[in-house]
C-alpha cells in the first residue's frame, strides 16, 4: 500500500529555534499511528504540516499520494480529505447540529444529505439527544463526543486526533478509545494520533513514532515498542522516567 | 431641580403629544445617523477583518491611524468635510453644504474608524482555533474568514453600537455642515444646543430624553438583529 505521508528533509524552526527536523519519514495507510514523546519535542508542529495546517521551511512533503506545493486549491482539496480533533475540540458559536454539518455545508452538501449525515454521525457517538443544544453548553467529554461526530460526518480518509482524551473523564475517555477503535476497524480511516498517555497509546495505536528534540529517533510497531525499545531515550520515556 | 423635573415632565407631553416639528427633527437624526453607521458598516467591517487578518506592509501603521481616528474629534471632522464641501473646496461644485448628505458624510467620517477598529479588535481576540477547526473541517480561506467573522459577532455588535452612541449624540460635526437650518438640517442635538442658548433648559432637557429613548430604541433594534437581548447576554458568574 502507498503511503498516505512522505516527508523528506522536514523542518521548521520558530525564530531561532528549531523546532522539527525529520530526515524521512513515512506513515502508511488503515491503521492507528501514535506519535510518542516529550513537551516540546515537536509532535504538534509534525501534526500540523502533516494536516497543512502550517507550512515546513525546508524540505517535502506527499500527503494522500500528491507533493504539496501549497497552491490554494490543492490544500483545500487535500485538506477535504482529512479532518482534525483536538484537544480543546472547539465549537462553533451555534447548536450541535450546525457544528457537525459545517464541514458538509463547506462543501455545499445537498440539505436533505446534510441532515442525514449529521443524524448518522451523532447517532454512531450516542449524541442524538444533544442535536439542537448549544454546543458551548456542553461538557469536555460531550464536546469531545460532537468534534469526532464533526470529523467524522465528512468522511476523511485520515483522522488526526491531537490528545483526544485529555481534558476528560476516565469513563468519557474509555468510550471515545472505543470509537477511534469503531471508526479505524469499521469504516477503514487511517487515525493518527499525538497521546501523553502511554496505557492509550499502547492500547490503541498499531505503529508508533517517537520523537525527542523535533527528531524521529524510534519507529515500529507498538508492541515491540513497548517491549523491546532500542533507544535510552524511548526507554526512560516508557518507564516513565522522563515525565512529558 | 425644577428645571429637571419640568424637561422630563415636557419631555413625556412631547413625546405623547408627537409635535410635528419634533417628528421631523427626530426623523432626521434617525436618517443621518442610521446613514452614517450603514456606510461605516459597510466599509469598516470588512477592512477591519483584512487589517486584522491579513499580513501585508503597513498593517500596523493603518492600524494605529485607524486607532487615532477613534478619538477623532466631531469638529475637526466637521471641518474636514466643510473645507471639502465648501464652495472654494474641491467638491463645492455639487453644492452639498448644508444638506444631510453633509451631515451624513461628517458623521460616517466619525463612525467609520470606530467600527473598523473595533472589529479589527474584535477579530484579532479570535483564538487559531477557529481558523484552524475551519480549514481541517473542509473551508476554503474565504469560508474560514467568514465563520472567524461570524465567530466575532459580538464584538463587532459592540463595535456598531459604540458607534451609533457616538453619531446619535454628535453635535459638533453636523452643526458646522448642517447649520442647524429648521426643516431642513435641525437634528435633535443642534435642538438642544439651540434650546440652551434661547434659555430654555426644560424643553432641551425634553429633546434629551427623546434622543435617549431614539438611541434606545436603535441598540435594541441592532441587538434584536443578532437575535440577541441584554437578557441573553453572555455574562461571566461571580459567586
């Protein structure tokens, strides 16, 4: 299978510091990638140039088999096969049911498909009965609950999920675990995630990145990675010795 | 104390009594006034998104003449378009002294850098998040500006009543290109000022409390428009 990301010689720097610098990296197709590691060590930053949300300073990068050249319609049209939750999962000012058809109505979806696109991706999140209450009045797991039925009701092919767990309850979290396990297994969407939380990562994710200092510096498959790291770095991280 | 109680009690006989004169003179505040906030909308809003969204050269210096001109004072404003307006001015020709489109055009001069500076405000408090939930859900840049407005509705409400206050109350701006001529460019503020200065402090007490309850009544007009009330109104708990 190609590879849904190519980056090549990747990097970014915020001022003078540099923040990413990935020599090669690619991520494949259908499965939960996790990306592993420190504060700061550059996961958001590879998150966003990844969903072109932020443009690398050097290097490329293929997403969904194109090398992006940032030309306008082709970051719309790329990014139309993506979708994002993260961590905050804000929400429009407006009810559930405008949030969950915004993504359809940009893209000038017929009302009567609209509708039932947004019927269906409540209903998979069991959100049904919150479908016309402001979306600012709900809490951090019910909103958690309306930004994936968000993601969902435009159909991407790669689901970036930024700490989607974080701000929220162990039972809200458990429920949400399940539906990223639903959504990958069921309907075939390549979930990459950035997660603090080892237990999720390793309960989830089937491939894993570990980043320290904007680098790559361990890659494979999860179980592996947990069991048998080669990196001191990766290690202490597993063990918990380095604290984010 | 009198002359108070006798304005507010003038003030209700005026407005139940619904004189012909006054009719008119509030009609025309409402006219130049509501001109005025229209046209600075219409220009301030959107330049005030660009100049808080786009990054171009010169941004910050606009935004600090725009921020300046908040503070304009009305009788320079009035000066400014009397010097424009007036026969030896460059559009003297269209012989626009004296007639609301003067007053229209000081008082827009007025309102216009409140709203654009207001919504630029308005705009730049919006956290990335909402551009970026925008673009990852499907949005071009032209609908991701629009939900960021959108999103900004409040301030940018803010920002037109602010205004409205500002024109509704003006008086020195549209006393030196209207004149102040009775049937023709007499709003309620250069009503006061002339009830002042002929002694009579009640009936430009009266015509106060008719501009009041016209202001009034616009806000809630402009508010009702957003489908909001001060009920409904956003408010931070304090326990």
């Amino acid at each position: 299978m190609n590879a849904e990301f190519k980056l090549f010689n990747i990097s970014k720097r915020y001022g003078q510091r540099e923040v990413l610098n990935i020599d090669n990296l690619e991520i494949g197709g259908g499965r939960i990638y996790c990306i592993l590691g420190p504060n700061g060590a550059g996961k958001t930053t590879l998150f966003r140039i990844m969903s072109l949300l932020t443009l690398n300073d050097t290097g490329k990068i293929h997403v969904l088999g194109e090398e992006v050249t940032w030309q306008k319609n082709q970051v719309v049209r790329l990014r139309r096969k993506m979708a994002m939750v993260t961590q905050t999962s804000f929400m429009f000012e407006g009810s559930v049911y405008y949030n969950v058809a915004y993504g359809l109505r940009v893209r000038n979806t017929p009302a009567a498909e609209e509708r039932k696109t947004v019927n269906e991706s409540l209903e998979l999140l069991g959100m049904m009965d919150f479908i016309n209450q402001p979306a600012r009045n709900l809490s951090g797991g019910e909103r958690q609950k309306v930004a994936i039925a968000r993601a969902l009701a435009v159909k991407p092919r790669v689901l970036f999920l930024d700490e989607p767990t974080s701000n929220i309850d162990p039972a809200s979290a458990l429920d949400i675990e399940r539906y990223i396990q639903y959504i990958n297994k069921e309907m075939g969407t390549t979930i990459i995630m950035v997660t603090h939380n080892l237990f999720q990562a390793r309960r989830l994710s089937e491939e894993i990145f570990f980043m320290w200092e904007g680098k790559i510096i361990e890659k494979g498959e999860s179980e592996e990675l947990f069991e048998h790291a080669q990196d001191k770095r990766t290690r202490s991280f597993i063990k918990g010795e380095i604290v984010f | 104390m009198d002359v108070i109680w006798q304005g507010i009690k003038e003030g209700f006989l005026l407005i139940i009594a619904m004189d012909p004169e006054l009719v008119q003179i509030t009609l025309l505040s409402i006219q130049v006034s509501v001109s005025a906030l229209l046209l600075a909308a219409i220009m301030g809003i959107p330049l005030g998104t660009v100049l808080a969204l786009k990054e171009f050269p010169g941004r910050k210096t606009l935004l600090n003449i725009t921020y300046t001109f908040m503070g304009l004072p009305p009788v320079l404003a009035g000066l400014l378009v009397f010097l424009f307006l007036s026969t030896s001015g460059p559009l003297g020709y269209f012989q626009l002294m004296f007639t609301p489109t003067a007053m229209i055009t000081a008082q827009v001069l007025l309102g216009f850098p409140i709203v654009c500076g207001l919504t630029a405000r308005a705009v730049m408090a919006q956290p990335q998040e909402v551009f970026d939930t925008a673009a990852t859900l499907g949005a071009t840049r032209r609908q991701a500006s629009w939900v960021i407005i959108r999103e900004s509705r409040m301030g940018i409400i803010a920002a037109l009543t602010t205004a409205l206050g500002r024109l509704i109350a003006e008086v020195g701006a549209v006393m030196m290109v209207g004149g102040n001529i009775k049937g023709e460019t007499r709003v309620l503020t250069t009503s006061i000022v002339l009830e002042t200065r002929m002694g009579n402090d009640s009936s430009a007490l009266a015509i106060g409390m008719v501009l009041l309850l016209i202001a009034f009544l616009i806000m809630l007009l402009i508010l009702s428009l957003e489908k909001r009330t001060f009920k409904d109104e956003r408010r931070i708990q304090i326990v």
